[in-house]
C-alpha cells in the first residue's frame, strides 16, 4: 500500500513544498486525534521531516540556540540531542526532572529533550510526569520538545491492544493544560511503519515556532521529497499494517525475553519500544563478550542470542 503510493506519486519533477501538502498535513492532524488522543491540532502547525533525526540534530541551531545556552536531555539517550546541542554551539546537560539543575544553570535552559517511550531504556512517562516538567520548563521559558517515536510500542500497562493505556503525547491536553504554546511533539514512521528507508517524520506544536522553522527551512532546503509525502499521507491513514508491524514485534519480544532472563540478565523498563534493557549486574562488555558463566546450563543454551565481540568490542 505505501510502496504503491510513492509509485503513484512519482512523476513529480517541481520541488516539493517544505510545510508539507495539504493532505499530508490533514493526514497527519487525524492521526493525532485518533491515535495520540491530541484533537483539534492545526494543519499550519505540522511539518515534514527527513526522517526525524535530522531534526533532532538540527533543531538547536535553527532555534537560534548558542554558546552559553543550555539543551537538557534524558540522563541514559539517543545521542543525536548531545550532537545537536554541539552543532548549535550550545551546552548539553544530562537530567530527567529540571530540579536536578542549580539556579545559574536552570537560568540557561533554552530546549528540554523528552524522550518517551525512551531509547534505549523503553521507559514510559505518563502524563502526570509530562506535565511536570512541561511547567518546569515554562517557568524557565524553556522550549520542550518531545521525541515520540516509540508511541505506537506499548507494552503492558500501556498496551492499547491489551486493554492498556496510550502512551501520551506531550500535545495530550492533560500534558499541555490548554495551549502548544513551547511544545512540539516529533514523530517517525521508521518503527510503526517500518519506513525508515524513506525518511518519512513530521513536526508539530507551537504555532509561532512552527512558522519559524518551516522558513528557516525552506531556505536551508530541507524538503521532504513529494513522493515520500504521499506515502505518508497514505500509511498515516491505515492502521493495520502498524498493527500487523506491533504483532511482529510482539513475537519476538516474547520469544527473548524469557530466553534472556533465563541467560540470567534481569530487564529493567522496557515498557515500550524495541529495545530490552537488560543487565546481569557486571560489567556489559563481560556479558556481551561471552566470559560470563553465571547461569550455567540455561546460560549456555541462550548464548547464541548475545552477539560475539572481538578483543576490540566491535562485532
Ligand atoms: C529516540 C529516537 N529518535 C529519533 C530516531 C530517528 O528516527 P528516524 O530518523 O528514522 O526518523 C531514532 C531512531 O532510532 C530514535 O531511536
């Protein structure tokens, strides 16, 4: 379905819109509603990325972030929020509650990174801890901008499909308390579509800073390709295939999970995403290298699941 419309799509020699199509636009505002429980979000509001790495290593800078400034990160994440932060010339802190910051750095707050469902350690936070440090960085006049690739992941408690609670978004009006104002909310069709090969993302959120970064953008160039619009407007639209792709997923997490808590590994958080966050309480490199004997028998049959390291620590 979504290889037929980029195939449908493809005569399309003129340069394409960097805000995003009308229909993509709309595409993606339903989205929010019927998935996200976000409604009444304005297609002005929305736009598409290539990919949403490339956002999250250039949103700093197009911020107009700059030395002295200070960008706020998930203690244990992705490190594109760190690459980020060193392009726009700007310090990088690691802290998942703005209290943690003293005073003269708190001051310096300019862009707070929230990452949930989190990489690499598939922690959730509900709304309450959303709405938490979404007046924090208020207060501070801090922009928040939510990563919510994994949203569609959930596991156990916030499992959709088993009775279980959304994942919410940090534009769910019990996180924003009745205005975008600060916020923006990034999202992938990388893991729910499994898209990745397309760069296929979007952006959404503060009106005001929406409109800057779609003309800071349109100037630096960075437009997704029309037909990679389309197939996104098109898998935004259908749910069964990110169903189909979750299945997927679901299988094999309940394949190694008991096979890595039989090596012996204890899995901490791990409620949502791709990744198992698991340690056997030594050293990751002892573990993944195959010195690790704890576990005997068990651990042997299941060692066929870590990969081998060399002396290097490359595979
Ligand atoms: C937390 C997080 N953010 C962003 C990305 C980038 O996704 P993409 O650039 O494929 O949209 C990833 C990919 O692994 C990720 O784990």
């Amino acid at each position: 379905m979504v290889q037929a419309a980029l195939r449908a799509a493809a005569n399309a020699p003129g340069y394409p819109t960097v805000r995003g199509t009308p229909g993509l636009r709309e595409a993606v505002a339903a989205w929010f509603d019927r998935r996200r429980g976000v409604p009444g979000l304005d297609p002005q509001d929305i736009m598409p990325t290539v990919g949403s790495k490339e956002l999250v290593a250039w949103l700093p800078f197009l911020l107009g972030l700059k030395a002295g400034d200070v960008v706020v990160r998930p203690t244990v994440a992705y490190p594109t929020y760190d690459i980020g932060a060193t392009f726009a010339g700007a310090e990088h802190i690691a802290a998942d509650d703005l209290d943690e910051l003293d005073a003269a750095t708190r001051a310096r707050v300019r862009l707070v990174w929230v990452n949930s469902p989190a990489n690499p350690t598939g922690s959730v936070r509900d709304a309450e801890s959303l709405r938490r440090i979404v007046r924090q960085a208020r207060e501070l006049g801090a922009v928040v901008v939510s990563d919510e690739c994994y949203a569609e992941l959930g596991w156990g408690e916030w499992d959709v499909q088993r009775g279980g609670t959304p994942v919410p978004s940090i534009l769910d009006p019990l996180v924003a308390e009745g205005s975008h104002e600060g916020l923006l909310a990034v999202y992938s069709l990388s893991k729910q579509s499994n898209l990745a090969g397309y760069r296929a993302a979007f952006v959404a959120g503060d009106a005001a800073i929406m409109a800057n970064l779609v003309n800071s953008r349109k100037h630096a160039g960075m437009i997704v390709p029309y037909p990679v619009q389309e197939a996104m407007r098109v898998a935004l639209g259908d749910d069964a295939h990110v169903q189909a792709q979750k299945d997927l997923y679901r299988g094999r997490r309940e394949r190694i999970v008991p096979a890595l808590e039989r090596f012996g590994l204890t899995i901490h958080e791990s409620r949502a995403g791709l990744y198992l966050w698991a340690t056997a309480g030594e050293a990751t490199w002892d573990t993944v290298g195959g010195s690790r004997t704890a576990g005997s028998s068990s651990a042997r049959g299941c060692s066929t699941v870590m990969p081998a390291m060399d002396s290097s620590g490359s595979r």
